[in-house]
C-alpha cells in the first residue's frame, strides 16, 4: 500500500500552529525567544503570513519582506518547517480605500466599510488582480525556501456578496446552465405567483426582502456562490502553482460548514484542511462531542481519500463560545490523537503566541502572555509533541472503511429551502449523526461521501434523509443494491430531484420506489410531545417528529405502527433487489432503534472493528493501516478511568510494549495498538 504523504519532503506528523511575527516587529527578543519555545514545545511547522497584506506591502506598489524572510529562516534554523499563507483572508486598509468595488455588498446593498476580514467580493476583478500580484510575489520570494512545506490558500473562505459584478455573474452563471430562460423557468417553477423571467436581468438572488420561495433559484444561488468562491481560489493556487508546481496547495476549511459545497473546492487541492472548535467540556456531553468531531474528521479524510490536515484547532480554550471552557487536564491530547485516529496527519493551533490586544487577545494559545514555557497548556502540548514524533510509522497511511454515510451538500439546502415537514430544523444533522454514533461506538470506521462517490468500495451505504435525487443518481444507488450492495435510506427520501421539483409518480422518486419496493404515501410531522410507536422482531420503539405512511410493494415489513389512524402500516421494511437489500426507515426514533437495526446489520454483513475487545461506553478504536500493519488508536473519552479487554496480543505503537488481556485505559487516555503481517 502506497503511502500518501502530505508532502514526501517531510514525512512526520506536523505539528505547529499559527504564528503572528508580523504583530512583533519592535520585540526581536520575543521572536527570539518564540524559536527557543518552538523547539521545546516540540513544534515542527509553523503556518506564517495567513493575516500579513498590510505588512507585506505597507503601500500599494511597495513590497516588505523583511519580518517574513527572517521568521521563515529562524524557523527553519530551529528544525521547523512552514506552512505558508496568502494573504488574502484580510485586506490592507489602502487597498478598501482606492478600490472600495472589493468590499463585500450585504443584501440589502449597502456596502461593507473596511474592516473586519472573510468579507471581499470574490467577483471583484480588481480584488482578484491584487490578490493574484502579492501570491505571485510571495512565491517568487519563497519558491527555494527549504522550509516550504505546503501553501495555505487564503483562510476560512466563505459568505456571499450581492454587488452588481457578483449579480451579474450569478446570471451568466445561469446561462451557462439553462441556455435559455425558459429551461430556467421550467426547472424553477417560476410560474407559481406569476414569478416567471421574461429576461435574465430580471434575476436577482434571493434576499430575505425580495425572492425567498423559488426554491430553485435558492438552491443555484448556493451552488453559483461555491463556484465563484472556488474560480477565486482557483487564481489564488494558479499564482503559487505556476511559480512552486511541486509544492501542495490546502485551503482551511470549517468541517460541514453549510455555506459552500467542500467538495468542489476539495478538487483544486492537493490535500484537505480543517479548523476545528469542539466543545470538550470534561462532562459526560464529551461522548457526544467526540461523535460529531469524529464524523467531521472522517468527511475530510474521504473528501480526497487521503491524511488530511487539522490547520486549527485550541490548545486550552477558544473566545467565541457561548462558555469558553478550558480543556481538562488529558483532553487536549485525546483530542488531538483523535484527528489521527480518524486519518489526520498534523495538529496545528490556533495559535503559537497569544496576540497582546484586538479580538483575540484572550483565545487560548501554546504561548501565553506570561511567556514562558511554564505553564500547564504549554506542557501538554510539548508532552503530546514528543508523542506525535513516536509515530512516524502512522504518517501516510489509509482508513479503511467498509460503511459510508451520505452527506451532499445540495441535498442539505434542497432540505433548508424547502417548506414543510418541520420548519425550523429539519436536523438532517443530528439524523446523520444518531447513524454515525452506532458505529463510532463500535469502534467501526466509516467513510463520509456523496452520491457521485464509488459506492462499489462499500458493504453498507446509509443515506439519511436524502431528501433530493437526480434521476442520475437514483439509477446509481439502485445500481448499487442491484449489484449486491446494502442501501439504508430513512423517512423523505428522493421526494425532490436536482433542482427540487417534486418527483412525479410515488415517492420514493428517482426510481428507487421499485428498489425500495415501496410506496411512500404521506409524511406526517409531529408535534414535540406527540409520539407513535413501532413493533416488530426488532423490539418496540418510539417514534418522534416523522412517521410516514408507506405501503409495502413487494418489501418485507420489519416494523410497524401501534397507534393512530395508521396504526398496522408499514414503518421500516427491507427489499432484495437484485443481489442487495434495500432498507427503508419510515420514522424518526430517539437513537435506540436506529443502533438495534445497525447492529443487526453489522451481523449480518459481517463488518468488524480492527479491535477485537469488547468497548465500554464512551470508548472507541479507530484504525489505520500501511497495507503490512493496522494501527489501532485506542481512546477512552470518559473522565474516569476503565479497562477494556482484548483476546489478541498487540505491541504498543510507541515503544513496542507487548499487551494483551485487559487494557487499562486513564481518563482521557489514548492507547495505540499495533498488530503486523495483518494481510
Ligand atoms: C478561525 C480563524 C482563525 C481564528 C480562529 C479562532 O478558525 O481561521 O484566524 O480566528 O478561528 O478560533
Ligand atoms: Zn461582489
């Protein structure tokens, strides 16, 4: 098995974080002093420049790279390397003034004032221009810098603008799609409330006080917002690339944030980058949190099927929670281990060295303003350094997965646009997650792809609420099934296509109500307090907020309602087509039967976890393998200690300590288990 490295010149794990130089250009004795902390804190890569435009050029036209040439060099004098940012995340105060077309325009057309920072236009040819001159340059400067480690494109990308230059390519945009408005009319329904186009000018995104029902123009709109985003960051790369065409190319992004499709961007890098923020809170809600992080690691792994990067995440505590919790003693380094577990090869903070004033003064850091190397966060994080340089072995290597879950971006906003079912918070979310949690807690990995994904590579695909299908993709997942695969879909699926017009002729639509074999009728949305309940060989259990009224076509019924008009109907069924099964959930439940049927299905399909033992709640084992051994990260995210038995005789990856027996586990603690000659 070949290794994928996130760059072949440094095949370690990384560790380092944001480091500010360019805020301590009159204290050359703390800069100093940084590269000594560095080396301490056992660090090896430092991201430089991400906020550095205005001290990279002072003046339009006038270039400044002094601080930038000696952090680069001091860092790589004390064994480091960089990760190396354009600038573009934030705008020089000159460059707003001259050419104010490159702040963002809100909704209602009033134009940002300069300040804060993620808020440019990205149509802006101007803002693009001088995007492009201070990357050219930077990498012209920095393309035979031994220490340059990979490129970090801008920071965070996201939000929209509504300028006429953003207006007017949204409508090109549609052009290129529709051809011609009357397509575009067709596919958007426009003919409800007479909303129909006459000419392209007419088209306006939508906006909280113009255009909010055409679901269509809601759904393109976030999809013309990805692709401008990405055309922008496409000319950031082209400038670095051109100059440094071996050196890899990220942008940090912010797990499922919902504003842009990841995985059109995931295709111009050459590897993915997340900031994470979780809420560990050293309480029994940390299983939970695990869960939801675990699920977020595992979507950056399968965005390119290789180690990802966590470009950001805290040391001790961030200053934008609602609670700014410090991480307990253990649990930063848990959580640290756990991107590693779940396919990440590097952990870097937000930040080395605690800025002295402005926003994010009090956010936690490795440095703190006392300064020295003293305190309780800086030691965790040099013990964890020492770790992480034990586990080269690990660096570049696979996940192996044999369940995916579904998650598509445009399925989410098809499920946000539409109106009905439950308003508010339809909690596709917490759905996908309550899915998850089955398997996390089995210590099973599982992939998290879309429905353009190989779906062949897996024993068990589960789609929850996969509200919106393409007649495209309804043929692949039947494909799927009919091949021999194990489908799980749950309550609302394929009732809308591509561009959310309703599928005519039974849902679900796309064709998967013959491979469902399976009729949905109607969905009926609960109140809070309302509840049914479900029977079946499989128990007895309660439903919440939906419950829809199926008709069996030719599937085995598993489950069904007790109560209710619909008491006797269908709730969850199972369909041979071809030479897999199709499961159908008709009902939401509180957690219990969703895991009861997951276990079965483990059963049945034969997956396992690459730890034998028996894990005790709150415990999970996630593994990676080299193709020769499995890596098996075992991590206890309780605060009390436990002890988790195993019948097979393992080598600690650190050390090669034989273990076997029982396995004592401290609070917080992770274990990594190494097994060879596996294959
Ligand atoms: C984001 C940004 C950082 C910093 C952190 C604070 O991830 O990219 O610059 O503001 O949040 O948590
Ligand atoms: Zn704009």
């Amino acid at each position: 098995m070949i290794k994928k490295y996130i760059n072949p010149i440094f095949p370690h794990l990384l560790h380092g974080g944001d480091y500010n130089p360019d805020q301590w250009q009159d204290r050359p004795d703390i800069l100093a002093e940084d590269m000594r902390l560095m080396r301490l804190a056992n660090c090896n890569a430092m991201s430089v420049g991400i906020f550095a435009w205005a001290a990279l050029e002072p003046k339009e036209g006038r270039f400044d790279f002094t601080f930038l040439d000696k952090a680069i060099d001091d860092i790589y004098k004390a064994g480091g390397r960089v990760v190396l940012a354009t600038p573009s995340g934030a705008r020089p105060a000159w460059l707003s003034m001259k050419y104010p077309e490159v702040l963002r325009t809100n909704a209602d057309g009033s134009r940002n004032t300069h300040g804060m920072r993620h808020n440019h236009c990205y149509t802006s040819p101007i803002y693009r221009k001088k995007v492009f001159e201070i990357n050219r340059r930077i990498a012209e400067r920095y393309k035979d810098h031994p220490a340059l480690l990979v490129w970090h494109i801008s920071n965070e990308y996201g939000g929209r603008c509504y300028c006429e230059n953003c207006k007017a390519a949204f409508r090109n945009w549609l052009k290129e799609k529709y051809g011609t408005l009357d397509a575009l009319n067709k596919d958007w329904w426009t003919a409800f409330w007479a909303h129909t186009y006459t000419d392209w000018s007419q088209i306006d995104p939508p906006m909280d006080h113009g255009e909010r029902y055409t679901n269509g123009l809601d759904l393109d709109w976030r999809r013309f917002v990805t692709y401008q985003t990405t055309d922008f960051m496409k000319e950031e790369i082209r400038a670095v690339k051109e100059i440094t065409p071996n050196v890899p190319v990220t942008t940090n992004m912010m797990g499922f944030y919902n504003g842009l499709d990841y995985r059109v961007l995931a295709r111009e890098l050459d590897v993915i980058a997340n900031d994470i923020y979780p809420k560990w809170r050293g309480t029994k809600e940390d299983i939970d949190t695990a869960i939801d992080t675990a699920f977020t690691h595992d979507l950056c792994r399968t965005m390119r099927h290789q180690p990802f990067m966590l470009m950001e995440c805290t040391p001790s505590h961030v200053n934008w929670h609602e609670y700014n919790k410090l991480k307990r003693p253990g649990a930063h380094e848990l959580s640290a281990l756990q991107t590693i577990a779940h396919g990440g090869d590097t952990v870097q903070y937000f930040q080395f060295r605690k800025s002295r004033g402005a926003g994010e003064q009090f956010h936690g850091a490795v440095v703190d303003h006392e300064g020295s190397e003293n305190t309780r966060v800086f030691k965790e994080v040099a013990a964890l350094g020492a770790r992480m340089k034990q586990l080269d072995a690990v660096v570049g290597t696979k996940t192996v997965a044999r369940v995916a879950i579904l998650h598509d971006w445009s399925n989410q906003w098809a499920l946000d646009a539409a109106q009905g079912f439950q308003n508010k918070n339809k909690r596709l979310r917490a759905t996908q997650l309550q899915f998850y949690k089955a398997f996390w807690q089995r210590g099973i990995n599982v992939d998290v792809i879309c429905p353009e994904d190989d779906l062949t590579a897996y024993d068990l695909v589960i789609a929850p609420m996969l509200y919106s299908v393409s007649n495209a993709q309804g043929q692949k997942l039947a494909a799927y099934v009919a091949k021999g695969g194990t489908l799980v879909c749950t309550y609302g699926t394929a009732m809308v296509d591509e561009t959310t017009l309703a599928h005519l002729g039974g849902w679900p639509g796309a064709g998967l109500r013959k491979v469902f074999g399976i009729w949905n009728e109607e969905l009926d949305t609960l109140y809070p307090d309302d509840f049914n309940t479900v029977t079946g060989d499989i128990g007895e259990y309660k439903t919440i907020d939906y419950c829809e009224l199926i008709h069996a076509e030719g599937a085995e019924v598993l489950a069904t309602y007790e109560s209710d008009f619909y008491a006797g109907r269908p709730a969850a069924t199972v369909n041979t087509y071809g030479k897999g099964k199709a499961y159908y959930i008709a009902f939401r439940d509180t957690g219990d039967f969703t895991d009861a049927m997951m276990e079965d299905l483990i059963h049945e399909l034969g997956i396992t976890s690459d730890f034998d033992g028996e894990l005790p709640h709150g415990v999970t084992a996630h593994s990676r393998t080299d193709g020769e051994s499995v890596f098996v990260f075992l991590q206890n995210f309780n605060s009390h200690a436990v002890t988790v038995p195993t019948a097979k005789q393992w080598a600690t990856a650190e050390g090669g300590i034989s273990v076997s027996g029982t396995i004592p586990l401290k609070p917080y603690e992770t274990v990594i288990l190494k097994k060879q000659n596996i294959f």
